[in-house]
C-alpha cells in the first residue's frame, strides 16, 4: 500500500470519526484532495530523480524547482488551516490534524529533494572533508604550530605544502631550542657532578665516580635532563654529597686500619733483617777466627775489606799455617764454608745495606782468589 494511499484513508478515518456536519466535512474534504492528488505527484517526480554524478544538472536542476514548488504547496496548506478554521474550535482541530497528515508526508519529499539539488555541494564537502582528514594526519607531527580551526580540505595543494612547510619550520626550530635548553641543562649539571668527583661514564652513558678503579655511585643522563626540577634536582645532589661522605669515612678507616698493618709488618721485616745481618756478622767473625787459626800469610783480594764498610774489625796479618799441606787443607775448608753460606735479601735503603753489601763483596773475593789458587 503506497503512502498516498495511507494518507487518503487516515483523512477519511478522521473526518467519519468527527462530529462536524456532513457539509462541512466534504467542504474540507474538496478543499484537501487537490493538495493530497499534488502531494502523490510530487513523490512520483521525487523518487523518479536519481542523481549520482555532478554533470547531471537537469535532474539537479529538476531537484531545486521540485523543493520550491514543494515549498508553495506547505505555504497554501497552511493557509486553507487558517481560511477553515474560522471560529470553530472541533472544526480547527480537524483541519489542523489534517494539515499535520499532509505535512508529515510533505516534508521528508521536501528534504528529500532538497539533498538532491545540493549534491554538489554535498559531494564537495565530503570531498573536502575526506581531503582535510587527510592532511591533518600529515600535520599531525606539527599540529603545535598550526591554526587550529582551519579547513585545509578546501585549500590548493600548492597552499596546503607551504602550510605544511612553516609548521615543519617551526617545529625543527623549537626542537632545537628545545635541543640545546637540554644541552645547557646537562652541561650545567654535569659541572657540578665533576666538582664532586665524578667523570663521564661512556660505557654507560652516564656520570660516575670512581674510587681506586671502583665505581661507587652513578647517574643517568635521563637523571641529569629534566625529568626532573631544579628543587629535585639540589635534593639529588644532597643525596650524592651524603653518599659521598659515607664513602670517604669508609676509605679513610680502611686506608688507616691498611696504614697500620703494613707499619707492623714493616717493623716485623725490619726486626727479621736485622737479626740475619746480625747472624751474618756472627758468621764472618767465625771465618776470621778460621782465617787466624789456618792461614800463616794474609790473602791478596782487589778489594781490600774497610772498617767503615765491613763495620767489623780487620787484622792486618793473619796465623801462618805451618805446612804447605795444611795451608791448602785450611784453603779447602774456607772455600767450602764461604760457598755454602746464604745471604737473606734486604730491602733498598735499609740502613745497614751498605755495610751489608761490603761483607758480600768481601767473601765473593775471597771465593774467586780461592778458586785460582786450589
């Protein structure tokens, strides 16, 4: 059942169920039909016009005439309401409820028509708008540094890439200002950092302080940059400086408790060397009393032993053995004992280390003269 047709029987139902006079009733029933008969054919004209492209100007043309003919039509309807209604208040609800029928229909074949004779404004916006998406997406990155509200669908291209240029301007600008804001930052940072001790860490990219080749506290970059304020930033030093301090206490008990053993293990080295070069001493004086006792003529050396530097006592003239035979056993005998004798090593400016390297210069003489004559 078509619209016109519902729209007859919903007039027809409302003027049966009315207490009006029969002649009033098909008063406003002549008075309506003409405007339902144009209402059936402006739909049939209305559905008839399908417009998919803009070069189809008659039918978009045809579209327009439709909605101004369309507007007459709901402008003389509205009058025959207000011609019938006259003083009768049940003979106004009708007409009016009548009216309301034909304008319900009326109006969606008015709006109908309406975007079809604007199809080609309504396709440009589309158009536009697809266009405008578009290149906000490509300024997204710079959407800082652009106007707002502006509709850039319905620019040229040529003005949308000069568009697109000034923002990215502007935006390389601040990024470098930004850039070197951080720079200053990290550099003033860091400068307080290394009047503290610390030093770039390039493995780790960070600044460190080292203490004897151990890392004992660090600081990222991202620490440094300002991801965090000024006011967290002195509180972070506090907390570096603090650190510090436990550090250098923790040191300086080590260096001294360190300190100290190596004072007692020095003066336990000292004791010891003293008591070998005393031992030494004892020996050679054992040697001199052999010398005394075997020997009946002194023995030639090149380098004739000091009293200074032997710190022992020298006798100019030694026994005489009294057979050749017993002169070579008393050789043998000395040689033997000088050959076997240790000498412990002594540290470098020990205080007995001259006197300590005559005696050895001493017996490496006698060795050698002792090797050329047995």
């Amino acid at each position: 059942m078509s619209k016109v047709i519902q729209v007859q029987e919903r007039q027809d139902a409302l003027l049966k169920a009315s207490d009006l006079p029969e002649v009033k009733k098909a008063e406003l029933m002549l008075k309506m039909q003409s405007y339902t008969d144009t209402i059936k054919q402006m739909k049939q004209q209305a559905d008839a016009l399908v417009i998919t492209d803009s070069s189809q100007t008659d039918l978009i043309n045809a579209a327009k005439d439709g909605a101004r003919h369309i507007a007459k039509v709901r402008i003389a309807i509205d009058k025959v309401r207000k011609n019938l209604g006259g003083d009768y208040y049940k003979q106004y609800k009708l007409i009016n409820s009548i009216a309301n029928i034909l304008l319900d229909e009326l109006n969606p074949i008015e709006e109908d028509l309406k975007l079809k004779s604007k199809f080609v404004e309504i396709e440009k916006e589309k158009k536009e708008k697809a266009l405008s998406e578009e290149r906000l997406l490509l300024l997204e990155p710079y959407k800082d540094f652009i106007p707002k509200e502006a509709n850039y669908g319905s620019i040229s291209e040529e003005e949308f890439q000069n568009v697109l240029k000034t923002a990215k301007l502007a935006y390389d600008q601040a990024q470098k200002i930004e850039r070197d804001k951080i720079l200053d930052l990290i550099n003033t940072r860091a400068e307080k950092l290394k009047d503290m001790g610390f030093e770039y860490n390039k493995q780790y990219h960070s600044y460190s302080y080292f203490h004897e080749g151990n890392m004992e506290l660090d600081i990222s970059i991202d620490l440094i940059i300002s991801k965090c304020t000024d006011e967290e930033w002195e509180l972070v030093l506090k907390e570096q400086a603090q650190k510090l301090l436990a550090i250098t206490q923790k040191y300086q008990v080590y260096k001294e408790e360190q300190a100290k053993r190596e004072k007692e293990v020095e003066e336990h080295l000292k004791k010891r060397e003293e008591e070998l070069i005393n031992q030494k001493i004892k020996e050679i004086g054992l040697i001199k009393d052999a010398l005394r006792k075997e020997m009946k003529e002194n023995i030639p050396t090149s380098t004739p032993i000091v009293k200074d530097e032997a710190n022992i006592e020298r006798d100019d003239m030694l026994p005489v053995a009294k057979t050749e035979k017993d002169e070579h056993y008393a050789m043998r005998y000395i040689q033997e004992y000088l050959s076997n004798m240790k000498f412990p090593d002594i540290r470098k400016g020990y205080k007995y280390e001259k006197e300590y390297k005559g005696i050895q210069k001493r017996i490496s003489d006698i060795l050698k003269y002792l090797k050329t004559i047995l």
